[in-house]
C-alpha cells in the first residue's frame, strides 16, 4: 500500500507505494483512508524538532486526521461493518488504567497516539481498535470528518471552559483557534476577542464571529481596549490557542478577575509566569485541555456539525492527492494554506 513515513533523524518524510497491510488483531477495524488532515504535529515530525526527535520511532508512518470506510474487521469486532463511513479517535488506551475507568481516557496514563507512537493514517490503510472507531453521520461530508480530530480539540476546549453568554478571548487564531471562533459563536459565546500576528487569519477571524480582532505585533494597547470594551473588568474566559510565553501573560491580564482561562497551546519551553497577578490574586480557573473526552466531545461536535451553525469551509483551504504531499507540507508550513487536506483517491 501508499504510505508516508518518518524515514530517517532528519527533516522530512519518505513516500513508498509497498507498505505491507497492518496487522489486524480480532477486535481490530482496518480502514481504508479517504481524506487525511497535516496537524501542527505533522510539521513537527516533519521538521524533526527536539520534541519529535525524542518522541517518534524512525520507520513510523505519521499522521491522525482522517476519514476513511471500513475495509475489514476481526473476529470479535461488533460495532462496526465492512463499507461503514468511519473516523477515529487518535489516543489509543487499553480502557483499564485508573483514568479511562473514571471517564477520563482522554489523559489515560498509557495512551498511544496514531502517527506518533504507532503506525498512522498518512497510508492507504489504517489498523485501530473497534473502541477508537467513530462513525460518521451520513449528513457530514468527508472533508468535515476528516478534520473531527482538531475540531474537537476546539470543542474540548470551549465546552470545558463554558462560554455561554460570556465574553471570550481566543489568542492565537491559528487552525484551532480558527475552529474555536466559530464553536465559541455557536455555544453561545456573547462576544469573541482575537488575538494573533497574522493579518489574514486576523481577518478570517472576525468574518468567523470575532467582534474584534487585535494585531499583537504591536503588544500595546489591545489589553487595555479589550478592558474598555468589558466594563473594566476583562473577559469572562480566556481559551489560550499559542503557546506564546507573552501570548500567556497578556492574555491572563486580559482575563476578568474570577474568569476562566482554558489552555491548549503548548509552549516551545517551560514559560516563566506572574503566578501571583495572573491567578492567586485574580482567583481564576485554569484548566489544562488535553485531546478530546472520549466520547462526549465526539458527540458535542456531531451535534454542532449537524447544527449548521458551525463555518468551517474556510479554514479547510487546500486538498492534494497524497503524491503530492510535499506540496501539501509547504503550503501548510508557509502559513499559505489553513487546514490542508490530503486525498488517497
Ligand atoms: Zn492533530
């Protein structure tokens, strides 16, 4: 079969067309991959960062986002059949450790993520546990389902964080901060503040739902307006979308004292941070967002998909045939394209 894989410590990755078929075991589903989704943590695999280097067994083959059809299942697989229009959940656990068994699989102590620890979805078939197997809604089309992984790591966010009738700060518009305007707008969000450095993801963010949306290339003033605009008090929640140490700081300071801060962004390095102004003193909530909760997030995102109400069409840019791939790779790392899509058609 097709496959892109991580071939060697350095930059890159190698495209082959004789990858054996993964293994099925008996509850295993082998899908056959439609549309797959580049994530962040593809470029980083691609660009073998620290974080990559120490992470990712050369050989692999990368990548998480997809939507795919059932090719196959094991003896014991009963929820899902052969033709069946599927997605999955990347984290893989076992189900039996002390968090999956307390509804918290989503940080479970021993989970394998697709693409990173174990063969992905860049190929022409994919091996996952019938548990990881989502199917899709007949009314949602692939190009949506492909992207169910990074939407719902908006939805994580913006549900955990509770945004209705609130006001909200998104730094960092980014694919998932993109994602978040608009599942923030449909929660029921009052008003959306945006922060970012680029221009035309500035713009998309405030035809997405944003009241406002401040260029922090210049880091004066925005804080202030955003207070002016809040009764002086500053947002009800903050969600954190860029892992920028300044990012951080300003946006804690742009959060109401008692607010909810909601971060996903990873920062590059350990980040150091006014705990004392930003959360001991301002007594805010912070919550540490992690994937996506298996399943309520699953089904928050159908339902909101389904809605209508969510606008996604623009922030899925650009689609290749996978042998173009590294196509695919540039124009998601040049910052051209949003959401690349690849096509194994
Ligand atoms: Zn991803």
């Amino acid at each position: 079969m097709r496959a892109l894989y991580k071939h060697h410590a350095g930059e890159g990755l190698a495209f082959t067309s004789d990858r054996p078929v993964p293994e099925l075991g008996p509850r295993d589903v082998l899908i056959r991959v439609k549309k797959a989704g580049i994530c962040g943590t593809d470029r980083h695999i691609w660009q073998w960062d620290d974080w990559a280097a120490g992470r990712i067994p050369i050989g692999i083959v990368t990548g998480h986002e997809f939507v795919g059809v059932v090719e196959k299942v094991g003896d014991a697989v009963t929820l899902v059949r052969p033709g069946q229009r599927v997605s999955a959940e990347g984290h893989i656990t076992k189900g039996v450790d002390y968090l999956s068994r307390t509804g918290n699989a989503h940080i479970a102590s021993d989970t394998q993520i697709l693409g990173v620890d174990r063969d992905g979805i860049f190929a022409d078939l994919v091996s996952v546990p019938e548990e990881n197997v989502w199917p899709v809604h007949e009314e949602i089309p692939d190009k949506i389902a492909a992207i169910f992984d990074p939407l719902g790591n908006a939805v994580h966010t913006v549900m955990e964080a509770g945004v209705s009738a609130k006001s909200v700060l998104i730094s960092g518009v980014g694919i998932i901060g993109l994602m978040a305007v608009t599942v923030a707008r449909a929660a029921g969000a009052s008003r959306i503040f945006c922060t970012d450095i680029n221009p035309p993801r500035l713009k998309l963010a405030k035809k997405l739902g944003a009241v406002e949306a401040f260029d922090v290339s210049d880091p004066n003033g925005w804080v202030k307006e955003i207070k002016d605009a809040t009764r002086g008090e500053g947002v009800d929640v903050l969600l954190e979308m860029s892992g920028f140490p300044q990012a951080i700081d300003q946006g804690f300071r742009a959060l109401r004292n008692g607010g909810t801060a909601a971060l996903l962004g990873l920062p590059a390095k350990p980040v150091e941070f006014d705990l004392n102004a930003n959360v001991i003193f301002k007594g805010c909530t912070v919550l540490g967002i992690n994937g996506r909760r298996m399943w309520e997030t699953w089904y928050q995102m159908e339902e909101l998909v389904l809605s209508r109400r969510l606008e996604l069409d623009e922030i899925i840019t650009h689609e290749f045939p996978i042998e173009r791939y590294e196509e695919a790779f540039e124009t998601m790392m040049s910052g051209e394209g949003i959401k690349v899509l690849m096509d194994f058609a």
